[in-house]
C-alpha cells in the first residue's frame, strides 16, 4: 500500500489526549534526535553528555538551542537509573492532540486495546513508522504516556506517527467504520489467516493486550477476526511482534 503522510490539521482537543507530565522528556539518541528534527515539537531544553553533545551536534545546532552539559550520572539522576538515556535527553512539550475524526483521509491505523506496557507500544511505534501506518489510536485511560521509556522504545517513530487518544475503544471503532475503514482484529483463534482476509485501505488493525487478547466489545466492533500464519511449535507472538508482522502483510498487499 503506497502512500504519502501528510499531517492533518488539529481539531479542537475535546478530551482526545490522555492526561500526562506538563512536558515530554524524551532520551535515547534515535528518539532525541527524531524529536530535535520534528518542527512540530517546542523544545525547552536539551541535555546531555559531552559525547552526546558531539554525536548530535547537526541535529542540536539546527535547532538553534543551548545544551545544558550534564555528566553521566547527573543523566542516569535526570532520566532514572534505569532509562538507556545515551547521553541525551530532551524535554519538550507534548504533541498537539489529534481527534479521531482528524483520521477520516487516513489510510491504515493500529488500534491498541489497553495495551499498557510502554516498550510494547513504543515498539509497535517503531513498525508503525517503518510501514507507513498514519496513526495509532489508544484508550485515554490504561494506555502508557508517550514520553520516557515509550518514546525510547518507538526510536523516533512517535514523531512520525500521529497518536489519538479516545475515551471509549468500542464507539471509536464504530466511528472508524462509517469512515470506510475495515477493521480487522488480531486473534489467535481465528478461523481466517490475515492473508485470507484479503484487505484493502483504509483499515483499522486492532491488537489486543498479551494475556487478555481483545475484549469483548472491542472483537464485536471489528469486521473481521484474524490470526497470523504460523508453523512453528509455538503459536503466539509478542504484540510488538505480531503488530509487525500484519503491518508487514497488509502493506505488502
């Protein structure tokens, strides 16, 4: 599925963004540099390690910011002692909100049901960047905030990726339909393979937390239930991996 991202424009935020930290401090080198290059984020501060400092100098200097230099254990006492900073840290304010009715052009969307593990749904952002998903939507309550560990975890893809945040999963979905999209849940007990599905944009792929699967509600707002091909002994995956792999496929189709 080829096609071009564009950013939409922002609707009025209506409880579209989960509640959160006044700012974003987003660390790790891949995710600082990707927040640093993003015009759409305010920076107020950069910090890092003299290392880091020179590793990312083109990306800083384009910014026209100061860096506040920091030694490697003020970093671990900025970021915690066990976020993988790199040396770098950038505190910003976060992403202007998006409503889910800013997605009606979108062409594929992920749809996390109360996926709360923060590596997990950075690493499905990762994959959302690398296949060209326009956006991912989550519950406002029980999802992760898109900061810290989330955004080291999606190694700048949280920049490219737009995230809607939406009161109720059921009524999005059903407000995701009457936008043309398919939505196709991710099951493991499904009597369809994803590739026998067949689909075609615009669609909507719905994965469910690891243990728990979809909820209820969420599998009967869903248009079809799929399960990836497998041939091995073991027959799941990790979320991350298993949003990867269908983002794979229906790009591919």
């Amino acid at each position: 599925m080829a096609r071009h991202r564009t950013h939409r424009a922002r609707g009025p935020k209506q409880g579209s963004n989960a509640p959160g930290p006044a700012k974003d401090l987003i660390y790790g080198t891949h995710a600082a540099e990707a927040a640093l290059g993003n015009e759409r984020r305010i920076i107020k501060a950069v910090y890092a390690t003299e290392n880091a400092m020179k590793r990312l100098h083109s990306a800083i200097e384009a910014r026209g910011i100061g860096v506040e230099v920091k030694t490697p254990r003020e970093m671990d006492k900025l970021t915690g002692p066990e976020a993988r900073h790199q040396g770098i840290a950038v505190e910003a304010d976060p992403l202007e909100a998006l409503n889910l009715a800013d997605l009606a052009e979108a062409k594929l969307v992920i749809v996390l049901d109360q996926v709360t593990d923060p590596h997990n749904v950075g690493a499905v952002l990762r994959s959302a960047a690398v296949f060209g998903a326009d956006a991912l939507v989550m519950t406002s309550r029980n999802s992760p905030p898109l900061s810290g560990t989330l955004a080291k975890a999606a190694s700048g893809g949280l920049e490219h990726v737009d995230v809607v945040h939406v009161p109720n999963l059921a009524r999005a979905l059903a407000q995701l339909a009457t936008f043309g999209f398919t939505r196709i849940g991710l099951d493991g007990n499904a009597d369809q393979t994803l590739e026998m599905a067949k689909p075609s944009p615009p669609l909507a792929l719905v994965l469910g937390a690891e243990g728990k699967g979809l909820r209820r509600l969420t599998a009967e707002n869903c248009d079809h239930l799929c399960r990836l091909s497998t041939v091995g002994p073991l027959a799941s995956l990790n979320i991350s991996n298993a949003a990867a792999v269908a983002l794979h496929i229906v790009s591919a189709s």
